[in-house]
C-alpha cells in the first residue's frame, strides 16, 4: 500500500495503522494524506479515479487514537475499491431504497444525511 503524507506532522500512526490493515487487506490506489492545520477539521477520506486521500488535522494525527483513525480510513476506502454499494451509491439512492413507501418529516430526512455526512464529501 502506498503512502504519502503531505505536511508537516508525524508519519508513524499511518504507516502503523497501513502495517496492521495490510495483515488483512491491500488497497490498489495509493494513498495521500493531508495533515490540516485546522484542529477542528474533521477526519473523512476521499477517492477518486487514481488514488485516495486522507485528510486530517494535525491535531488529530498526534492524539492516541491517530493510527484507529486511519485504520478505520483504510476500511472505507477498501469498501470504495470494492465497488461496495453502501460506498458506492448514492445518499438519495440510500434514502430512496431505505424510505421508499414512507411519510417522514424534512428534520427526519435532514438527520439522516447528517448521520451519512461522510459521504457527502466530493470524491
């Protein structure tokens, strides 16, 4: 698995986090990670035709559970690769599926893309 971090900031958790991951799965892109400046940025990965991107504050990727975080990227972004529907399709689609035949309310359905919003991120 190929990885590359991108600002200053400490490299160990991922490459012990892509140790672990690699025990049971590879990736086929190559990975970019992004250390933000900004404490309060949300971790969230992304993907696109030719690689994927983790992005994280700098913050976070020196805190405990920093190698947890990327770990638990990692898994997202083997799900993207496996064209897995639940990292494939999109949230409409989801809601469309999940809802089909029933009244809810707008703050129902607002909560719902909340609770999917890493997802709603631009591949």
């Amino acid at each position: 698995m190929d990885i590359r971090v991108h600002g200053s900031g400490p490299a160990a958790p991922f490459l012990s986090a892509r140790d672990r991951f690699e025990t049971e799965h590879d990736l086929s892109l190559p990975v970019t990670i992004r250390l933000r400046n900004d404490p309060d940025e949300r971790t969230f990965a992304a993907h696109y035709d030719d690689y994927h991107v983790l992005n994280i504050s700098r913050q976070a990727a020196s805190s405990a559970m920093a190698s947890e975080l990327a770990l638990h990227e990692f898994a997202h972004m083997a799900r993207y690769e496996q064209a897995h529907p639940s990292h494939t399709q999109s949230i409409d689609e989801v809601l469309y599926l999940a809802l089909g035949g029933k009244r809810i309310e707008r703050r129902q359905l607002a909560h719902c893309y909340q609770i999917a919003n890493h997802r709603l991120r631009p591949r």
